[in-house]
C-alpha cells in the first residue's frame, strides 16, 4: 500500500497542481508540489531501515491476470536508492524551478509534467511486474516528450522532442518485445520469477534476441552510442527538466533496467561484449566532443553522455566490484551534474546566453555560485578527495583488472585514461570558461543580473552532497552501494576494499596522467577549437531530419496511393474484395434447396418485373436527377408493395411512411443541387462498373434463392408461442420490438437521435440560400404553397393525427406501434410545413423537437429501468387488462409506455430532419433555429 | 415465386452497386437507397416467402417468421436516418467544397445560377 501509495502521489499531484495554477501567487503550485514529492519521500525513507537490511518489500493486485499484469510493487535497496533519488531530487528541481520560472510563464504546467514524470519514473523503478513497469516506461517517453517540447513556439525545442520521441519511443517498443518473449519463456511477468529464471532465460535459443531487444531499450533511454543523438538536442528543454531529466532520472532509467535484470541476463559474453563496447564507445565519443561544445548545456549534455557510458561500461563488466563502481559513481553523477545544469540555467538567466565564448570572468558578479561551481566541477573532473575522484578511481581500476579481449587488455584501461583526460578538460573548460577567463564579451544582459539566493540553494544543498560523499565515502559504499549491488546482482556482494583507492598504483597514475593531460588539453584548446572546426561538419542532426523527412514523406506518398480522396475508388475496393472473398466460397454452395417453390401468380410477377424495371430506370435515367428521383420512389413503393403481399404488414406500413418522407427529403436535396449529371466516366470504366454490379447482384440474388429454397429451422417459434403470454401482445412483430428485444429497439432510436442530432448541427451554419435558382425550370412548381393544399391540409391533421393514436395503441396486438404511427405523424406534420411555409408551422409547433428525442429516448430508458425496481431484468414488460368505461376492454402493458418513448423519438428526430432540411429552402425563414 | 424475388433482389443491388460506384453526390445517395431496399428485402427472404400469414396471433392458420420482420422494421428506420444523414453532408459537401464530386476530382465548379 505504502509503494502504491508512493507511485500515486505524484500522479495525484499532477492532476491537481494545474487547477492550483489560476491561483494568484505562483508559489501555491510550487508549495503543492514540493508537499507532494516530501510526502513521497518521507514514505520512502521510513522503508529504508527495512530495505536496507536486506528485506524486500512487495505487494500486488491483481490487474488482467490472463496476460499477467498485475499492479505489483517490490522495494529493495536498488529500488530505494532511485525511488530516493527521484523524489529527492525532484524536491531541489522543484524549488529551482520556482525562481527559474519566475517571471516567465508556464510554471504551473512544469509542476505537473514534473509530477507526472515523477509518478512515472518511480513506477519504473518499484513495479515488480514487468508489464506493469511497461506502462510507466513508456509513460516517462511521452512525459518527456512535452517537457523538452514545452516551449511549443520554438522550432527547435519541436524538432528535439520529436527526436526524443522516435528514439527513446522505438526503443520502448524493443522492450517490450524483449519483455514479453522474457515473460513467455519464464511463463511469468513478476520480476521475483524472471530474476530467478536467469540459467533458463541465459540457456534459451532466443537469448541474443532477448539481449538485444531489452538493450536497445535501455541503450535509447540512457542516450548510449549511437542513439545518444537525442541527448544534446534535448536541451531545448528548460533548464530544470535538463537537470531532472537529461542528469539525473530518466536517463538513468536504462541503467538501472541493466542492474535490474542483471541476474537474469548478465554474466554472458554476449552481455560483456555488448554492453561494455558499447559503453567505451559512449563514453569516448561524449568526452571527446564534449570538449569543443561552447554552448553550457550542450556541454553538460555530452558529458552526461559520457559518463553515461561511463556507467553502462561497468555494468557491462558485470562482477560484484564493477557494480559497486558503475552504482557509486552513478550516485555521485547525480550530485555533481544536476548542480551544474542548474548553474547553466542560473547563468543563462543573469546573463542571457549559454555562449561560453562570451560569458567570462562572472566571479566577480557571483561569487557564492563561483564557489560551488568550484565543487562540482572539481568533482566531476576528478580531482582528490571528492567524490567523483574515488567513483572514476574504481572505474580506473576496474578497467586494469577488465578481461575484455585478452591479447588487447591494455586497451581498455588506455582508454579509459583518454575518457578520463577528456573529462577532466571539459570540466575544467566549464567551471574556468564561466567565471574566469578575462571578461565577458558582449552579454545580452548588462550587467549580469545577481542571481537570487533560493535559485543557487539546491545547487549548494547537491555541492554539500558532493563534499559529504566524498568525506562519507566508505561508510556510503559500504552501508548503501554494498546493498545496491547486492539487490541488483541477487547474490552478496563481498565488502568493496575502499583501503586500494588511496593507494599510490596504477589507477592513481591513471587519475593523475588524465588530471595533468587535461589541464594540458585545456590550455591548448584555441588550438584544438581551430582543429576541430576544420573536421568535416557531420551533423547528425540534420541526418535525423533527413531521415524523418524521408520517412514522412514516403508514409505520405503511401497513404495518398492508397487513399486517393475518391469515395469511388474506396466503394469499388469494398465490394471487389467483398466478391472475391464470398465468390469461391459461393461457387460451391448448392443453390438449390429441398424446399419446393411457391406457385407464382401473375400479379406478383407483374410487381416484380415493375419493381426491376423502376430499378433499371433509376440507373438508365440517373443522369436526369429528378426523374430518377421519381422512379427510386416508386421502386420503394414496391417494396412497400412486396412486403404487404408476403405477410409483413407492419413492415409495409413503415416502408411506406419512410419512403414518402425518404423522398421528401431528396427532393429537398435536389434543389440545391445540379439537375443533371454530366457524362464524365469512360466507357471503359463504365463497364468496369457494370462488371462489378453485376457481380454482386448476382452473388446477392442467388444466396437469396439458396436460402428462400432451404427449409426453415428458426429460433421464431419460441416468440410465436411466448408472445401472448409472455409479452401481453398478439402483434409478434412488435412484441418483439418493445419487449423481446426491446434492448435493440432502445439501441435503434438512440442512433435515430444521434443521426438526427448531426444533421441539425450540420445544417446549422450552411448557407444555401443564394443556391436557390432565381429560375426554376419546368419541373419545379411556381406557387410553394397552393391554395388547395393549404386549404385541405389542415382538416387532414387531425385524421391523420387520430389514425396515428390508433395505430399506436393497437400496435401491441394488430400491425402498427410506435415507429409507424410516429412516422405517420411525422407525414401529416411535414404536410403542414408544406402547405403552409416554415414560418407559419413553426410558429404553431407546441414543442421543439430535440427534447422530444431526448423525452422519447429517456421515456424508454426509464420504462426499462422499471423492471429492475421491480427486481426483474432490464426491459421486462408487465401487462394487465382492465375493463375502462366508454374505451370497454383494454390491455396496458409498460410495453405501451416504451413503444410511446419510441413514438416520441421517431417524431422528434424525423421533423427535426424535416424541419431543419426545409429551412434551407426558405429565402426568409425564421431566424432562430428550428428544433 | 422465389427465383423471381431473388432475381428483385440481385437487381435491385445491381443497379444500386452501378449508382453507388458514380461520380457525383447524388446518384451515389441513389444507389445508397436502392442497396437498403435490396439488403432489407434480403434479410426479410431469410424468414422464407409465405402467403396471408402474418404474424399475428389468431389472425391465421400459419404465423411468417416474425423475426427477420423485426429486424427489417428497425433497419427501415435506420436507413432512413442514415438517407437523410448522407444527404445533407452531400448539402455540406457542395458548400464547402464548391462541388459535388466524390471521385477525388475537386475541381472549382460553383454552379450558382
């Protein structure tokens, strides 16, 4: 609970600060922050007794257990030390990010990206289950993502967390597939089971598959060659997420996933070759170009780079003392990095460039930030008795005693010794170049600003840190870094033998060769900057951009073959696949069933040869729209006819009040649009059409015939017997409408309503008014409302309206019910507007039509939630029969009430189609909105 | 009397594929029209052809299947919705792009009067 309760603090907090950010002062957001990171913390740090003492703290809930994830958390002395870390470090960025942001805008959402990060990497560090660890991975790519990107305006701030993105997001996606074959061969995703399943995991086929995958995952995030790319463009990010992200969380992310699953997959030399090469290669190529980078932050970034490999290298060693190494210096990188992007950042603000061509000599301005700059500075050179001295002095060591390639071991302590003479010469260049070196050149700010006191707190807080660790040495590496390596590598690690780092041997001579060759390097640099300017300019960058471009471009070219804006084109692949996948199964179906035929008379045969003949008029004339129009109305007079002739009254009755107001509504339509079609398609691709046409009619045609000539076996017989005393109606067809499937029905208005609802938001803004011709031509007729019609109309609403009520109410039991006696409403309604214009139907409306849907569809709704209150299943209708004076015998049923919901609904949503269709034809209609 | 209900159907899809497979807004609403009226036919054969026997209790001496009748019931109203849906994005569709192709042409063919 205590670890559940750690990861969701700050994810709290990340939902909660940006609602504290209206607030006046823009220290409520920062104080709630901080109150957040110290609560996590604290919980934290009261595990640690525990932890340390070699205890390991879990606790799981169960998630979706059939892919294994569960919501499972471990604390051990590893996890701690990241946890402590993050939170730690997390509360000093918070308070720099106060006076950093001071004056600018934008804090709030730093505070609760921050926190979101937090949350995220504190999941990566304490989930016990892998997946679950997926979520939190893939979760700091994107929180990152928006940090470095958080000055949106900027060109190169985008470009940077798009470079971020692709690389650390890629290789999130190479995680999980190492993750998931991990999880598959173990048979488990929980980190206790993996761990323990090292031998199998090192002995399975797919081990070189497993490695790479997990590697290129963690080598992305912690920014090792060749995708440390991402590193130094991430500096467009302001400078706390550089010194939270880019030093001390997220990029060690991927080396604590190496120190994680070191038992599982460590101890090969497929381990050792990879990741250590890969770590010398890092580490040589960020300290090399390091050096020649005048810009602070990108300096510091490139170093980060280094020393991450730095670290990775160790890990890649891979034996108890390296471990020791890799994590003490990991803890001392922390300490002196963050404090000097944190100066970067204080600099940049008090004087206004990052340019160490011409920030020079500020001593003078700062001499308190001079000082601790001093420090870290002289602990990330190297230099005796602080920190980073003894972590480079183990990593010295562990690279004479490295049995990488054995006929080259000298090699790896030579160039080890390069790495570490170029580090030291950056670091010099940082700390001399700042605030010495003459006086600064043309500063966009003049005079430097004094920085404020609580901006250079944390960096004296992290500088005493440095001082402290390295005072504290032997008991941190004993009583933390011991249990760190013992948790990350499952087995004691033995006590590391602090007595050989103040020994005057090889390693000591290695620190002071690189310290001097430094200081040499350092003082030749005019020099080397001239050298390094003449190499040829390879900017990966630019590579990068060249590379996604390319990519972009190709997706788009892709996507534009394929989807080419034609609707025709898309409709034709649709039925062509659909053809060719039922074509082959079709051909060998028997098309002729055991069911004989039924007698056809000579009406019905005239009906159907009606009913084609429409159909081929439709096509032959669809060039003259509204003659077309006419005869699509008439084919669906025959189905109305078709469905009457084989026993489906309510279905003729609905067809037909849908195809009166179907082609009232194209009819509107068509007024607007062209009259005729023009001849555009080639013969060729007409016929292609017909092809294709007559290909599906035909498949269409006979699997009709194949199933109308097979013998019946249907689920029906259950609803013709439950109907009456089940459902309360002698009318199956709408039993099964308002209570058999009443669920459906519920579903079909809900998507009436929604339909109606579109084109009321789609017709709302559309200006058609100039479209309408100032001439008609012969079809259209001149008078819009006609003294006839608006004479008869008016005594036919109430017939039409008293039929309607009728066949609402016997729907139950004869044909009829609520969709069709809606739609007939709906047909005398619309012959009002007709007859008598917009204006004047709308002025007499009692309603509007929106609540009607939205009534109709609530009316069902409740009518259903009923039953439940009854302690029945949703939707289960009761009836009853009553003996009423004057009406006689009557039969209530709540099916009544639901099929009144479905009434209300069709109504509603049919004239707020109608209405709101209409109200495009009228030059001067009512101004206000219909419905 | 089925071979011919089935040869309605698959000519009603037929033309209504040919409509559909056109260049312009309005034969392709057509077409739309005319494959409902073929799909709903369709899915009401599957309850098989039967003569003055409605599924009504006590009306006959058989009972049609009511099921499929349903069915058809609710998606008469559907495609009602969805005709009248397609319609005035096709009424959208000639403001906003000045035309009523659907082809992937887009050429500026405001024929206002």
């Amino acid at each position: 609970m205590t670890l559940l309760s750690v990861v969701l603090l700050p994810l709290i907090g990340a939902l909660l600060v940006p609602l504290l950010a209206r607030a006046r002062s823009p220290l409520i957001p920062a104080i709630a922050s901080g109150i957040v990171t110290l609560a996590a913390l604290s919980l934290l740090l009261l595990q640690a007794p525990t932890v340390l003492s070699g205890e390991l703290i879990t606790s799981e809930w169960a998630w979706i257990p059939s892919i294994g994830l569960s919501i499972a958390f471990r604390l051990d002395a590893l996890a701690l030390f990241f946890a402590t870390l993050i939170t730690g470090m997390g509360l000093l960025i918070i308070l720099y990010a106060h006076f950093y942001f001071a004056g600018k805008p934008g804090a709030g959402r730093f505070y609760a990206l921050m926190l979101a990060f937090m949350g995220a990497m504190l999941g990566i560090v304490t989930s016990e289950n892998l997946l679950f660890m997926l979520i939190f991975w893939e979760m700091t790519s994107l929180v990152s993502f928006v940090l470095i990107g958080f000055h949106s305006d900027q060109r190169p701030a985008r470009r940077g967390a798009r470079m971020t993105l692709v690389i650390t997001g890629g290789g999130g996606l190479a995680l999980m597939a190492g993750i998931v074959l991990m999880g598959s061969i173990v048979g488990s995703f929980n980190l206790t089971d993996i761990l323990a399943a090292g031998d199998e995991l090192r002995a399975h086929a797919h081990y070189p598959l497993i490695l790479t995958l997990v590697l290129l995952g963690a080598m992305t995030k912690s920014a090792q060659f060749p995708f440390h790319l991402w590193l130094p463009n991430a500096m467009t990010a302001p400078t706390p997420v550089s010194a939270y992200l880019h030093s001390a969380t997220m990029v060690k992310a991927g080396i604590f996933l190496l120190a994680r699953l070191h038992p599982a997959l460590a101890d090969t030399d497929a381990w050792l070759y990879s990741v250590s090469t890969v770590g010398m290669a890092t580490l040589l190529t960020g300290a090399f170009i390091a050096m020649f980078k005048h810009d602070t932050k990108e300096l510091l970034a490139y170093s980060t780079v280094s020393h991450l490999g730095l670290i990775t290298l160790l890990m890649g060693l891979g034996t108890a003392t390296a471990l020791v190494a890799g994590l003490f210096h990991l803890l001392n990188h922390a300490l002196f990095k963050a404090p000097l992007f944190m100066m970067a950042g204080a600099v940049e603000k008090a004087t206004g460039t990052r340019d160490m061509r011409r920030i020079n000599g500020l001593w003078r301005h700062m001499p308190l930030l001079t000082i601790m700059s001093a420090i870290t500075a002289a602990s990330m050179a190297g230099l005796p008795l602080f920190n980073g001295y003894l972590s480079k002095k183990m990593f010295f060591i562990e690279s004479l005693d490295a049995n990488v390639i054995s006929p080259l071991n000298w090699l790896t302590p030579v160039l080890a010794a390069i790495a570490g003479l170029f580090s030291a010469a950056y670091s010099f260049r940082i700390f001399h170049n700042v605030f010495f070196n003459g006086q600064p050149r043309e500063l966009p700010v003049w005079p430097p600003r004094k920085p404020a006191l609580g901006i250079q707190l944390p960096i004296i807080l992290l500088a005493a840190g440095c001082l402290f660790v390295g005072w504290q040495a032997e008991g941190i590496v004993h009583g933390l870094i011991r249990a760190m390596a013992t948790a990350s590598s499952g087995v004691k690690a033995p006590a590391y033998d602090m007595g050989q780092l103040h020994h005057v041997g090889p390693a000591f001579y290695m620190s002071l060769a690189a310290l001097i060759g430094g200081l040499i390097l350092y003082a030749l640099r005019e020099r080397l900057f001239e050298l390094y300017d003449q190499l040829p300019p390879a900017d990966a960058r630019e590579i990068f951009e060249w590379l996604m471009t390319r990519a972009g471009n190709g997706a788009e070219r892709f996507v534009h073959a394929l989807e080419n804006g034609s609707v025709q084109r898309y409709i034709a692949l649709i039925i062509l696949t659909a053809i060719i996948m039922a074509g082959p199964v079709l051909a060998n179906v028997v098309w002729y069933g055991a069911k004989p035929m039924t007698p056809a008379d000579p009406l019905t045969i005239l009906g159907a040869i009606l009913m084609m003949a429409t159909a081929f008029g439709v096509v032959l004339g669809h060039r003259n729209r509204l003659f077309a129009l006419l005869l699509l109305g008439s084919a669906g007079l025959f189905v109305t006819l078709t469905f009457a002739r084989f026993s489906a009254p309510d279905l003729a009755l609905t067809q037909l009040s849908v195809e009166v107001i179907a082609v009232i509504i194209m009819m509107l339509a068509l007024s607007f649009l062209p009259q005729t079609t023009p001849v555009e398609s080639s013969r060729l691709r007409r016929s292609r059409d017909s092809i294709i046409a007559v290909l599906g009619g035909l498949g269409t045609g006979l699997v009709s015939f194949a199933i109308m000539t097979r013998p019946q076996d249907s689920i029906s017989d259950f609803f013709l017997e439950q109907s009456v005393p089940g459902g309360g109606g002698s009318n199956v067809v709408n039993v099964i409408l308002v209570d058999f499937r009443g669920f459906d029905t519920l579903g079909e208005i809900t998507v009436l309503g929604i339909a109606a609802v579109a084109v009321f938001a789609l017709t709302r803004n559309l200006q058609l008014k100039h479209r309408i011709p100032n001439e008609r031509d012969q079809y259209w007729a001149s008078n819009p409302h006609p003294l006839i019609l608006r004479t008869m109309a008016r005594p036919i609403l109430p017939i039409a309206l008293m039929v309607s009520a009728y066949i609402f109410l016997r729907g139950h039991n004869m044909p009829g019910g609520g969709f069709i006696a809606g739609l007939i409403t709906v047909v005398a309604l619309s012959l009002q507007y007709m007859a008598g214009g917009l204006a004047w139907a709308h002025d007499r409306m009692l309603t509007s039509f929106r609540p009607l849907i939205g009534g109709g569809i609530l009316l069902a709704c409740l009518t259903g939630l009923g039953s439940l209150f009854m302690g029945l299943e949703f939707l289960t209708s009761w009836f009853g029969h009553y003996e009423l004076p004057v009406l006689g015998h009557i039969e209530l049923a709540t099916a009544l009430l639901f099929d009144l919901g479905v009434f209300t609904t069709v109504v509603g949503a049919t004239m707020l189609i109608l209405a709101n269709l209409g109200k495009l034809m009228t030059v001067n209609g009512p101004g206000e909105e219909i419905g | 009397m089925e071979a011919l209900y089935a040869a309605t159907v698959g000519v009603l899809m037929a033309c209504g594929i040919y409509l559909v497979l056109r260049a312009r807004t309005f034969p392709v609403i057509m077409g739309l029209t005319l494959i409902s009226h073929a799909v709903n036919l369709f899915l009401f054969a599957t309850g098989r052809l039967a003569l003055r026997a409605p599924a009504v209790i006590g009306q006959s001496e058989t009972y049609t299947d009511p099921l499929p009748q349903a069915l058809v019931l609710t998606a008469i109203v559907i495609g009602f919705a969805m005709t009248a849906f397609v319609v005035v994005l096709a009424l959208r569709a000639v403001v906003e792009l000045r035309n009523d192709h659907v082809d992937g042409v887009d050429p500026d063919e405001d024929w206002r009067p």
